[in-house]
C-alpha cells in the first residue's frame, strides 16, 4: 500500500530560493471527510487525483493517479469545495533529501511551508536554516484544513517573509 510519510515546517526566511525549481499548482478536494480526502491537482501541465487516508503519526495512506487535463479543469471549477488551494511549489536539495516550498497565494496569501518527505517515520533529517516551527502536528496546515480555514496573512517566523516573495 502507497504511503506518505512528510514533515512540514514554516518557512522563516528566503535562504531557500536559491537554485529552487518552480511549478505552479492548483488544487481543489473533492472529499473532505475525517476518514479520507479526495484531491484534484493540476501541477503545471498534468493532472492528478489523489485519495489519502487518515493520519497517523507522520504517515498515512496515499493513492494518486494521473488524470486527463481537461478532466481535471472541469472538476476544479464545477465540482471542489471552495477556495481553491493556489501556490507556487519548489523543489530544492538539502543534505541528501528532496524538499518542497509551496508560496501559497489567493485566500492562503502569505503562508509559506516547507515539506520534506521521508522514508520511515523514525528517519533523522538534517533541517535546513531557514526553516521554523514544526507544524506536521497542527492540523490546521493540512491544505485540506486550507480548504475550510484559510490562514491567508498569517504573520510569518522573524518578518523576513512577506508579500514580496
């Protein structure tokens, strides 16, 4: 069975952007139910749909599957609950493992969080400078919770964010 095991952080400062790779993502759920959520994304030019389980600990069940484009446009637009999750995602190493920065805009405007996917949910990971509080934990950083609960001008970790990213 696929399984995501992540971390997520808040981003405290704009160290990271140097040598990141962008891809514009928006996303809507078409179920957000306690038990699992069901997600359609469109990242640059595909498509996915993705149904995750419940959460336990760092882990829990992930299936995704690439769907057509247009199917996806179409589903986002007449079928999701609103807003709409917008942000700029970017990919960046640090000491061996792949991290993402999602620059969230629209009803999420000013939230950045920083993710790090991880291979066992004991496994040591070096955390890199600018990142802050751990939010894994706090359930109102799930972007499903984004859905309901936007958390658009947050106030960010030591003021170096803003909406100048």
């Amino acid at each position: 069975m696929p399984v995501e095991i992540e971390r997520k952080f808040l981003v405290k400062s704009n160290r990271w952007r140097a040598g990141a790779r962008a891809c514009a993502i928006r996303q809507g759920y078409l179920s957000l139910g306690d038990g699992a959520t069901v997600r359609i994304r469109i990242a640059g030019a595909e498509a996915f749909i993705t149904v995750k389980g419940k959460t336990q600990g760092l882990s829990r069940a992930e299936f995704e599957y690439p769907i057509p484009l247009q199917d996806a446009e179409v589903m986002l637009e007449t079928l999701c609950s609103r807003p709409l999750i917008e942000k700029t995602r970017y990919f960046l190493e640090h000491a061996g493992k792949l991290w993402t920065v999602d620059v969230f805009e629209g009803e999420n405007d000013g939230l950045v969080m920083a993710e790090v996917e991880l291979a066992r949910a004991d496994e040591r990971v070096a955390l890199p400078d600018w990142v802050g509080e751990e939010v894994t934990d706090d359930p109102r950083y799930r972007n499903s919770s984004l859905v309901s609960a936007p958390l658009g001008g947050l106030a960010l970790v030591e003021g170096e964010l803003g909406n100048g990213l």
